[in-house]
C-alpha cells in the first residue's frame, strides 16, 4: 500500500492536480469535457509556475554557489535538505494509513459542516508526516506519530478556513485558500505579530512602500520588471560574479516577475472552473449559505511581486546570519531554496508593504536558522529512527519553518 501511494505522490503535481481536479468536477456534477479542461489548465498553470520557479533558483544558482564555495570549515551539522527529510519520513510504518485517514476525516468534516476547506494540496502532505515522524521518533510509538500527523492535517483545515478571506481579498484567488501547514501556521501569523508591533513604532508605522506605489512614482524605474532587473543586478555584484552572469542573473529575475502571475492566472482559469462548481454542489447538498475553499498550495501565492522580491533580498541576508548567531554550527545552503515559500503568507499579513515584508520576513528567517541550529540533535535522531544512513549531526528548515517540530523538539529538548 504504502509503495502504491508513494507512487502516485511520485507523479507530481503536475500531473496529479488535473487528475484530482477532473475528478471533483465530476463529483460537483461538471461535465466530463469541462471537469477534464478545468484540470488540465490547474496542472497546466502549476507546472508553469515550477517552470518559472526553476528559473528563479536556475539565475540565483551562481549566487548560491559562491556562498557554497565560502569556508564553512567551523559549522560541523550539515543541512541535508527538505528533500531529504521528506523522503525519509515515508519510510515510517503509520505513513500509508495516515494518508488514507487525512483524505477520510477532511470528507467527513466537509459533509458535517466542520470545515469548508477540502484540501487537495496532497503532496505537501510531508508538513504533517514529517512532525509526526519526529514524534515517532522521539518517542518510540508509531500510535504517537500517527496521531500527530493526522491531528496537525485537521488543524490545517480550520487553520486554512480561517486565512480564506484574507488569501482571497490579497492574491485574488476567488474558492481557494492556502493549506500549506508549515506557513499558515507559522510564517503568517509571525507576520502578523511583527505588523502590530510596527504599528506601534512612531515613524516605521507610517511608512508604506509598495511596489505599486514605487511604480507610480518612479515609473519606468519602478516598474516591476525593472525593480527584478536591478534586484538580480546587485544580487550578482554582490557575490562578486562576472559581468556576463550579472546581467543573466538581472533579466532572469525580472523575467520571473513578469511571469509568475502569468502561470498563476493560467491556473486560475482552471480553478474558478471547478470552485463554480463546487459552491453549486454544497449549496444543493448542504445548504444555500455553504461555501467550499479548495485548499491549495503556497506556491498560488508566488505570484506577488513583494514576495519574489524580498525572496531575493534575504538569500545574501541568510547566510550573514550564519556568522553572526552564536554557536551558530549549521551552514544554510539548503534553506536558500526554500526562502521563496517562506515570504507569501508574511507580505499578505503586511498588505504588500514591502519594508514591513522585509523587516518581517527576515525576523523570520533569523527565527528558522537559530531553531534549526538548536534542534539539529532531534533532526538527527529522526533521520535515524527512519533508517536514513547519516554522519555525525544534520538539520534541515523544516526544523525551524514547522511550528509542529519546533514545538515537538521543544518539549523534547526540555523534558528530555
């Protein structure tokens, strides 16, 4: 069982995104031609937006390599990567049947009327798997991990329903909201928490700079392409690269800016399709004031241009952290990639704002380093638990971005 799952995850969501949306649509009475076009243009427009994805860590690629090239010779715990963790988390004995009951009980909640949010964000179902494999691990029981994973998908139901509105009202995104676990439950109320804080500094309160404001008044220089341009232009000065990959790195990020919301509007073409057809179906089959969020993954919200932005704005910013937290052991190249999916949620808790993005979003990042750094020991000992042949101490983001195994490593740090 466990293999077969794994080998449907294995598909993707570029394929497995117009297979699940073709399905729905044919579960809220779409017709078949419509339900599979609206599927089609969902995994269409997502795989656009990895392609434009790899291009943003395909142009960064040379500024990562020089951080990778530094001497790194005093951090002894590696950061073996979300890939890594991810992978090893599905070798544990409760992963197949947590993944049957995550998919049951959001069905179940949907018809009771517990939630509207019908997550379909299947992939990124490692945000709970790999804090419940922390717990297995930690703890020797896989009744433990098995509750903590199913427990923390539920969470993500009502967690996603409660953000719906604010998702919609900032990205645009009618019927959908974000079920990435790891942001919704961290990153964006940490950007909420930084925002009221601003709001209580005479001066910083004041100050709003958006793009949208910068376009208006610098115009040409303030359009968004341009602001990508020179964003990629200084990234590449300051990683001390040649002239020639200075102005590739500068015309591939502002190529990204133009783009992103381009495949996010491909996808949405698709998605409106199905989320029509789904507010039908739960008005008939539930009741006239039912309304159903398809719960989506945070790569909707790349797309904003603040985010990509600030994203690689902080990429240099995260490796001067490195030398300046204390006992700092942990070099954080893997996390450079992961950035991007850190700051969506952060500049829509401040409105597009692009300072408080940056103010709030670093915090964070300082926040993700130091946890990893500290919970490297619990890092290890769940790759261990899983069978994963690893040298001496390792870590990864997910051990700073996940509320759930912060708090797992916590209470173990603590308690022993």
């Amino acid at each position: 069982m466990l293999e077969i799952i794994q080998g449907i995850m294995g598909l993707g969501a570029e394929v497995m995104l117009p297979i699940v949306m073709t399905i729905l649509g044919l579960i809220f009475r779409m017709k078949l031609g419509r339900a599979l076009k609206a599927g089609l243009m969902v995994g269409f427009g997502f795989k656009g937006l990895q392609l434009v994805i790899g291009l943003l860590m395909t142009t960064v690629d040379p500024a990562i390599a020089y951080y990778q090239g530094l001497d790194t010779s005093g951090f002894t715990t590696v950061d073996v990567g979300w890939a890594a963790m991810g992978a090893a988390s599905w070798s544990v004995p409760f992963a197949a049947p947590a993944i049957l009951l995550i998919v049951i009980m959001n069905i179940l909640l949907v018809l009771t009327k517990r939630t509207r949010v019908l997550n379909v964000d299947i992939w990124n179902y490692i945000h709970f798997l790999i804090p419940g494999t922390l717990a297995y691990a930690l703890s020797g029981s896989a009744i433990i991990g098995l509750i903590v994973t199913v427990g923390l998908s539920i969470i993500t139901l009502f967690v996603a329903e409660k953000i719906a509105p604010k998702w919609t009202e900032y990205y645009g995104l009618e019927g959908t909201t974000c079920s990435t676990f790891s942001f919704i439950t961290f990153a964006y109320p940490f950007g909420v928490l930084v925002n009221k804080i601003i709001d209580k500094i005479p001066g910083l309160k004041d100050v709003d700079i958006s793009l949208e404001s910068v376009g208006e008044k610098f115009r040409f220089f303030g359009d968004t392409a341009i602001i990508g341009v020179i964003v990629g232009f200084i990234l590449g000065i300051l990683t001390k690269q040649s002239w020639q990959t200075v102005l590739i790195m500068g015309i591939g990020i502002g190529s990204v800016l133009v783009l992103l919301p381009k495949m996010v509007s491909v996808m949405m073409e698709g998605l409106s399709a199905v989320g029509a057809g789904a507010q039908e179906f739960m008005k008939d089959k539930i009741g006239e004031d039912s309304e159903l969020y398809i719960g989506m993954d945070i790569a909707l919200g790349l797309g904003d241009p603040t985010a990509i932005t600030t994203t690689v704005i902080l990429i240099p910013l995260a490796i001067l952290f490195a030398f300046i937290i204390p006992n700092m052991s942990y070099f954080p190249v893997g996390i450079l990639t992961v950035i991007v999916y850190m700051i969506p949620l952060i500049a829509m808790a401040s409105n597009g704002n692009l300072l408080r993005t940056l103010i709030g979003s670093a915090l964070f990042l300082l926040v993700v380093e130091v946890c990893a750094n500290v919970f490297a020991p619990e890092a290890t000992a769940m790759m261990h638990a899983t069978g994963v042949a690893v040298e001496g101490t390792v870590t990864d983001g997910f051990f700073g971005f996940n509320l759930a195994n912060v708090i797992i490593s916590l209470i173990h740090s603590i308690i022993g």
